[in-house]
C-alpha cells in the first residue's frame, strides 16, 4: 500500500543533542512537508520541499534542520539549538506544493521528549 | 495576517449530531479541506468542498460552505463513539503554496 512511513513512533532527546526524525513516501509525491503539533496551537510548518534537493523554511524552522537528497525521503533534524523540541511531529507529502487541488497525506507523526 | 479559526471542544451524546464550525480569513478560490486526528496518529483527509459549493454531503458527513461569511462546518450524523477524534479545517493560503490548519475540535462523544 502507498503511504507515508515516519520513524520512530517515540523519540527521547538528552540535553545538547540532535536528534533525526525520519520520514519516507512511496506515493511518487514531489512535495513534502514537516509540521510541528502542540495542544491547542494546530499544525505550524517547519519546512517543506518542493523538489529533490530543495526546500524552504516554513513559520518555525529555526532550531530545525532537513534535507532532501531523495523524492521518497525528507529528514528531519532536530538540533540543539531548538530549546523546547518537545511536540507531535508529522510528516506530509501531496502532489505538488502550491496545487492546493490536491490534498496533503500525513503520516503517523513522531512524538519527541526531552529526557 | 491568514487565519482559520475553530472551537477547542465539542460534546455530543452518541446518536445526536455533531456540528463543527470554522471560519478562515482568506483562502484562494479552490478546495477546502476537514481531516480527522484519532489519538496518537496522523490526520486522515475525512472529506473536502471545492470552493464554487454550497454543501456537500458523503453518508453521514455534510459539508456547509458560506463562502460569502468564509465559514465552513462539517455536521456528523448520528454520531458514535468512534467519530471522537480531534477534527481540523483547513484552507489553501491566499498569496503562499501553503495549507493553514485551524487549531483543531476535540469532539468527545458520550453514551
């Protein structure tokens, strides 16, 4: 089945360490995006990508970090620098990005603590 | 600035209906989106309404447009206790590539 895969389900972070969130599609999608969710704030866009080996910053990407070296794959690093990580973490992929025609699919998201 | 705006929570007792609101301050002339949240997991695309639409209906989902007031509403039919869930609006930005999530309704549905 097509999907979007993200990995791990749970993920702890000790203090001054980076951390990866994975996500992968087999949708053949060219966009994909990371989201951040906190209790009662909704989703806020961290990055996205529009293509292999592009991407651009979303609403809160400082202290985060991705890259896109391949269409099914788009990484999320969690750096140091992002002083509360804890949160929901979700991964989407649609189409295209900017063809609001097409609905983004999500993945089953990733939740981050801090140890 | 774009916003979309919803109601935090929303009892109903199992069997009556549900009504979720949402309102969006702009949004370009296209689709408009409702996903689903179940605990712990993704969102789910529940259903959608293109913009030249009053109401859309897909079994017990009807979808309300009143473009002219930019308020959107998802009314689950007889609700069950399966429908509690966070459920989210959504709206393609007017000016950017990008889809603005409302905050998110916590429907609880009680027996």
């Amino acid at each position: 089945d097509g999907g979007i895969t993200q990995s791990p389900k749970y993920l702890f972070r000790k203090e001054g360490q980076n951390v990866t969130l994975s996500c992968e599609q087999n949708l053949n999608h060219d966009a994909m995006y990371w989201y951040r969710q906190d209790p009662g704030q909704g989703l806020r866009l961290i990055y996205y990508s529009q293509i292999v080996n592009d991407f651009q910053k979303g609403d809160i990407a400082e202290g985060y970090s991705v890259s896109r070296e391949k269409k099914e794959s788009f990484p999320l690093t969690v750096t140091s620098a992002q002083k509360n990580p804890t949160a929901f973490y979700l991964c989407a992929s649609s189409i295209r990005v900017g063809d609001s025609n097409q609905p983004q699919h999500f993945g089953d998201g990733t939740r981050l603590s801090i140890l | 600035g774009e916003d979309v705006e919803q109601s935090l929570f929303l009892s109903v007792r199992e069997g009556d209906s549900s009504v979720i609101n949402c309102t969006y301050t702009d949004s370009s002339s296209t689709y408009l989106y409702w996903y689903k949240q179940e605990p712990g997991a993704g969102l789910q695309l529940l259903t959608y309404i293109f913009s030249n639409m009053d109401m859309k209906q897909d079994q017990r989902l009807t979808v309300l447009l009143n473009k002219k007031d930019k308020h959107l509403s998802l009314r689950i039919a007889d609700t069950q206790t399966g429908d509690s869930a966070i459920y989210f609006c959504a709206a393609p930005s007017y000016n950017t590539d990008k889809l603005i999530f409302g905050t998110g309704t916590r429907l609880q549905v009680f027996p």
